[in-house]
C-alpha cells in the first residue's frame, strides 16, 4: 500500500520553529535597544529644558549673576553661596533637586556645573553663561552657553 500524502516531518518543524525563534530574539532585542535610546533621549530633553529654565533665570537675575558663578549642582547638599544669598541659594538647591528627580544618576558621581563669565565688548559688559548638565552617564551631558547684555 502506498501513501502519497505530503506532510511536514518532525525534523522540519524543528527547524521552522528554531527560525521563529532566533527571529523573536532579534525582534526583542531590537525592542530593548529601542527603549534605552528613547529613555536616554527623554532624559536629555528633560536636561534642555532645565538648562533653558536656568539661563532664563540667570538673565532676569543680571545683578546677581556672578553669584552663580562656579556652583557645581550635582550633590544639593553641598551648594553654598554668600551670606545674604538666600534667594540664589534656594534657586540653585530647587534646580538641583529637580534634575535629580527628573534624570536619577543612579549614584554615579556626574558633572553639573554652572559657569558665568564677565566681558566688556565695545565699552558694553555682557556675561557669558555656560551650563553642562550631566545626564545618567558624563558622556550623555548636554552643554548650553548663552551671552547676557547687561544694562
């Protein structure tokens, strides 16, 4: 008795299912990828948008801006500012708080500073504001400078 019916064999299945599964693996991977990049791009959007707030902050406080000068914001309890700065000193332990809370370090040791340069260009005095915020790793830092006029 013959038997001309056409069916899959165990091997084959095997096979097809190995194929299925190498393709789930690379599919989850590519899928894990994905999601740090978009964790990592939000992260650092969050830091543009604290070094907007900062500069802007800085330029509406042009009498007080050298006070800035220097603050490392990347540990809030050691920020320090001169006696009658309480204002400044707020500000800057508000930002600090905000960027720990909206990108965590996860304990790492991060760069977080301000810097704010005084020139005189044609007789006028302008301060230069730099801002490097560190994200979750240095190398994931955003970096923003902006010239002030004075008045």
């Amino acid at each position: 008795m013959k038997n001309n019916k056409s069916a899959f064999t165990l091997i084959e299945a095997l096979v097809a299912a190995a194929i299925t599964a190498i393709g789930f693996a690379g599919v989850s991977g590519l899928v894990s990828t994905s999601n740090e990049v978009m964790r990592d791009t939000i992260d650092r959007e969050k830091l543009k948008f604290q070094n907007t707030e900062i500069i802007e902050s800085l330029s509406s406080d042009q009498a007080n801006i050298m006070e800035y000068h220097g603050k490392d914001l990347s540990n809030c309890s050691n920020i320090a500012t001169s006696a009658g700065r309480e204002d400044q000193l707020r500000r800057l332990v508000a930002w600090c708080n905000k960027m720990n809370g909206d990108v965590n370090t996860m304990g790492r040791q991060i760069t977080r500073t301000v810097s704010v340069v005084r020139r005189t260009i044609r007789g006028a005095d302008v301060f230069i504001v730099s801002l490097r915020l560190g994200g979750k790793t240095d190398n994931k830092s955003v970096f923003m400078k902006r010239v002030v006029y004075a008045p």
